[in-house]
C-alpha cells in the first residue's frame, strides 16, 4: 500500500495497546494460587502460602476461615448444619467451600495443574 | 468544503445509494456464519467509510441511522435487545471516524479511519454487554472480538482506500459534476 500514513501505524498501534490490555483479563487465571473468599458483599484475597486466620460476618452470624500450610479449611461457623466444616481441607485451584446459610463462597483460584496421582480432571 | 455541491435532491438519493449498498452489504454479512450472532465482520460500514468524504454531517448521520435500521431489518433484530447493540456500535465507530477523518485527514488513511471506527464499535458494544448481559464476564470475550475487529477492519480500510483512490465515480462526486 503506497498510502498508509502515520496516522494508521499510531491508531493500529493503539489498537494491539487495547487488545493487549484486554488479554490482561486471561492473565489473572494462572500464577500462584490464592484463596477467594466472597462474603458480605465483598471480596477478600488471601495468599494460599501464608498462614492466617480470617472471619467473616453474614446473615446468620460468624465464619472463621484457617490458612495453613497451603490449604484452607472453615474453623467456625454460626450455622446449622456445619457442612462447610464438614467439607474439610482444599488446597488446589478449583476447589471450593460454600457456607450457604451464612452467604461465604471460598474458593482457589489458580492455574489448575494435573497432581501426580490425583484424580483425573474429567473423568471424575 | 469537500462534499459536492450537488441539488438536494440528487444528495438525498446519493445518500438512499449508499444506505441501500449497506442493506445489501448486511444481507450478504448475514450469509456468513459466526460463532455468536453480534461478532460481525462489519462490512455493512464499508459505505460509512467511502461515505465520509462525501457527505455533510447531516447526511451522514442519516446514513448510519439508515444502516442501523436496515441492519435491524436484515438480521430481524430490529424489535429485540440487540437492535441496541447494533445503534451502541454504529453510533460509536461512525463519531469517532467522523472525528479522525474531519481533524486528522492529513496524517489518516482510510485504513486507519477504519480501524478507529471497529475499536470504537467494539468497545461500545462490549461496555454495553457488561451493563446489559454478562457482567464482569464481559471482558473475557473482549480479546476475541478486538481481535477480530481488527483484522477485518483493516480489510475494509485497505478495499475502502482503494476505492477512493481508484473509482472515477467516487472522484466525480468529490468534483460535484453529478
């Protein structure tokens, strides 16, 4: 093309900009694994390799949440039934805790990688 | 001024030409088929493009709302939710190549009025899914369909550029003497 001015290379570069920027929402899926814990209306962040203890308030009282040795599990909970005590430890991304009556989703987020000797991802 | 001075008549009529080669353009977009049903290639534009050198502001406001509508009828869209989508993106990528091409004529092609218009188009439409359809999702199905846009937006502008350069029709309009 005898007629492509500066003006088209600055608007396409521009565009690869904006498109590349729009890649940025793939990106957050891999990388370290980190705990995402919704409740109350909000969402909270937790490193998976750090230790902590967390608590959160819903409609039916508290949820206590441990960090420990790159798993998560539910400490406490205010609620009926205890089935987000009883869901036990999770570790990998994917993998996810719900508190129904008390509205607290935990989940793992992360790029998710086959474990030797795990359970195979569709078959399951 | 750059438009012709031609009799309003004759300007209206010219405008309904360029309308009607975006119905038909629609017509023959609507053949193609893409994953989901908003993903256009967007050749319907092509007649905003050439358009841009001939027309007044008016008219070529006209002539998108004709585009859009047409568009609406072509696809049977025209009484659903994505008839908004179709005005979100028209009126969006029509602005902003108006703008690109009636201040940056010197330094912009056709190609780059082009890619301007489908990144103006895209990012209205998908701003709009966000409030309208999918939420925060929207901005997954944000890459693809730039990305998509993009190319197809420079084929348009290369075909465009050379229309303008090469069609004795379009010269004689610019020179008024039909």
């Amino acid at each position: 093309m005898k007629k492509i001015r500066l003006g088209d290379i600055i608007i396409f570069l521009l565009s690869l900009v904006l498109i590349g920027a729009s890649f940025g929402s793939y990106g957050k899926l891999s990388g370290k694994p980190e705990v995402r814990v919704q409740a109350e209306g909000r969402e909270w962040v937790y490193d998976l390799s750090v230790n902590t203890t967390a608590s959160f308030s819903g409609p039916v009282g508290t949820t206590s949440i441990e960090i420990h040795d790159g798993k998560v599990h539910v400490l406490a909970s205010d609620c009926r039934n205890k089935v987000c005590i009883a869901a036990g430890w999770i570790s990998s991304a994917g993998e996810w805790i719900i508190c129904l009556p008390n509205n607290v989703f935990i989940r793992i987020e992360g790029s998710i990688e086959p474990q030797a000797g795990g359970v195979d991802d569709i078959s399951f | 001024m750059t438009y012709p001075s031609s009799s309003p008549k004759v300007r209206i009529e010219f405008v309904a030409l360029l309308a009607a080669c975006a119905l038909f353009l629609s017509t023959v977009e609507y053949l193609i088929p893409k994953p989901v049903p908003f993903m256009r290639i967007g050749l319907a534009n092509l007649p905003l493009i050439i358009g841009l050198g001939l027309l007044t502001k008016r008219e070529y406001i006209l002539l998108a709302l004709l585009k859009v509508l047409g568009q609406g009828l072509i696809t049977g869209t025209i009484f659903s939710y994505i008839i908004l989508f179709s005005i979100a993106g028209t009126f969006a990528s029509t602005l902003l190549m108006y703008i690109v091409y009636r201040f940056f004529k010197q330094w912009v092609s056709l190609i780059g009025v082009s890619i301007a218009g489908a990144m103006a188009s895209n990012v209205a439409q998908l701003t709009l899914s966000q409030y309208l359809l999918f939420g925060a999702a929207a901005k997954l199905i944000a890459p693809p369909f730039l990305v998509v846009g993009l190319i197809s937006s420079i084929i348009l502008g290369v075909f465009a550029q050379q229309f303008e350069q090469n069609s004795a029709w379009y010269r004689s309009l610019r020179e008024g003497s039909l």
